[in-house]
C-alpha cells in the first residue's frame, strides 16, 4: 500500500462525502477507492469511517487522521512547489474567491500585471458576496470584507478602508444635504443589508462625540452591486466603503457627505482553508493585492 495515496484518497472522501463522489474528483472506479479505504484501515487497525444510508462520517479516529493527513498531503505539495517554483516561479492553478465588485474594481482590471509576472501561472476567480466553503469548493483563497463570521478560519487582515456616506449630485440637490447625522432619517437610504450595517448607521466625531442613526428607504439591496446601481440611480444615500465608489469619488458622480464624522471602518481579509497551509502561490496573490493599494496611503487604507 502507498501510504501518501492511501491518505490522499481518505482526505477526498472525507471531503467529497461518499466514495462516488470521490471516485469522479481522482477519476478512478468506486471500488478502487473502497478497496484503498479499506487497506487503509486494515493497516492502521481502526475504523476510520461510519457508513449510513445519510453517507460516510469519520470516526473520531477517522476525523484525527484526517487531520493530520491534510496536514502531511499540504506540506508534501508546498515542498514539492517550493522546488518548481525556485527554478520555474509561480505555476499551475489557483483558486480564488473575492467579493463581486471589490473583484470587478480593483482586482480584475490589475490581474494582467500578475499573470506576465506568472506566465505559467492559471486563475479561476469565483466572484460572490457570499461566504462559501472554501475546502469544498477547491479555493486557495478568498477576499473577504467586514467582520469574519467564523472564528476558526484561517485568516489575516490585509487592508482597511472607510465607510462613507454617499450620493449623487442630483440626488443631493433634490433632497438636501445632510448637516448632521440626525438629518439621515429625513433622507432616502439605501439600506445594504449583508455588510452595510443595515437600518443603524453609528457615528463618531474627534471631539468624542458619538451617535446612532435609525435610517428607512424604499429600497434594500443584498449585494454591492444592487447598492451602486442604486446610488448611481439618484435613489438614495448610503453608507458605503469608500473603494466601492471609489471612481465616481473621483470624477465627482458621487460626493461624500458628512465627512467630519466617522463611521466603523471596514477590513478586507485575505482567508485561508482552515487546517491548510497557506500555499506559495495564494500568499504571492495576496501580497499583490496589498502592494495595488501601497500608493494609495499604504497597505492599511482603502483611499479612493
């Protein structure tokens, strides 16, 4: 038996769920791999899997030895990337999962400078506000905005922007310009429900001063991109991280108000498959995406 294939075949199942599945992600025949698994068992002497009409669960000895599996099958492909890439660079494929219009403003448009950098280096970027499974869905590493959800993930802060509040010209000159925090509940806003702060927007002032605002619009958005649209269609304010309108801050399409006081700022994390080691080729992303921001008041600022 070949232990690095028999442990490799384990962690597949394990993460695909069933032997089915697994057969098609190693392109072998199910009993190939229900004959690995058992060979596996047999040599360690334990019952690694419990098989029910619901799929395949690790035992706790199953669950140990997956994760130190992982762990070993991580480390073996990091050696054997560190010996391609000190004579090749960068190669093969990486995942990544980033935010839709974070993506579409900043990343994208720059992702050509990376890959001349990394000629034999392929991209598959998944662009969603959500925050998806990274081991199952094969990503190297994600983007991701705001406050973490989960605790146990992998993770390191990269950047920090600010939130402003922000509107058109026209929408300004039909509804005023607020003067004070408390003027936001005469305004129409539109309220981001996932990462925006929903219907409570705090606020702070260098002198200590701090208030919370209670906010209602007619239109409510789940994604960034509903929220542009929105903006950009003279609907309403709205509190929003200064990169996602950060061209039309710019050329002035969009203006900032308010702009004594302070809201929350908002991070951007680059996040790692938990118990994984972080791979060559996603830290080399994710220092790319750092050093597009290096001009722009450093590593720890989202400035437009």
């Amino acid at each position: 038996m070949d232990r690095m294939t028999a442990m490799e075949t384990f962690v597949t199942v394990v993460d695909a769920g069933s032997f089915s599945a697994a057969a098609r992600q190693l392109k072998l025949g199910q009993p190939a791999i229900s004959k690995s698994i058992a060979q596996l068992e047999a040599h360690l002497g334990a019952r690694l899997l419990l098989r029910s009409t619901r799929g395949l669960t690790p035992t706790d000895a199953g669950q140990r030895f997956y994760e130190h599996a992982r762990r070993a099958i991580d480390e073996a492909d990091q050696a054997e990337q560190v010996v391609r890439e000190s004579s090749d660079g960068l190669s093969g494929r990486l995942r990544i999962s980033a935010a839709v219009t974070f993506a579409r403003l900043h990343v994208l448009p720059a992702l050509k400078t990376f890959l001349d950098q990394h000629p034999n280096l392929s991209i598959d970027i998944i662009l969603d506000d959500r925050s998806i499974d990274l081991l199952e869905q094969g990503v190297d590493v994600a983007l991701r905005m705001g406050t973490l959800d989960d605790s146990t993930m992998t993770a390191r802060r990269i950047l920090r922007g600010r939130r402003l509040v922000v509107g058109t010209p026209r929408y300004f000159e039909e509804a005023g310009i607020p003067a004070t925090p408390a003027e936001l509940s005469r305004h129409q806003a539109i309220v981001y429900s996932r990462r925006g702060g929903g219907e409570s927007w705090s606020f702070s002032r260098n002198d200590g001063v701090e208030v919370a605002v209670a906010v209602s619009g007619r239109v409510s958005v789940s994604a960034a991109e509903g929220m542009r649209t929105a903006v950009l269609g003279h609907m309403g304010l709205a509190v929003a991280s200064e990169w996602m309108f950060s061209p039309e801050l710019a050329d002035g399409t969009v203006q900032a108000v308010l702009t004594e006081w302070t809201l929350p700022p908002i991070d951007v994390w680059a996040v790692f498959p938990s118990g994984r080691m972080a791979t060559t080729k996603a830290r080399a992303f994710v220092a790319f995406v750092e050093h597009l921001f290096d001009g722009q008041g450093g590593r720890t600022s989202l400035s437009a």
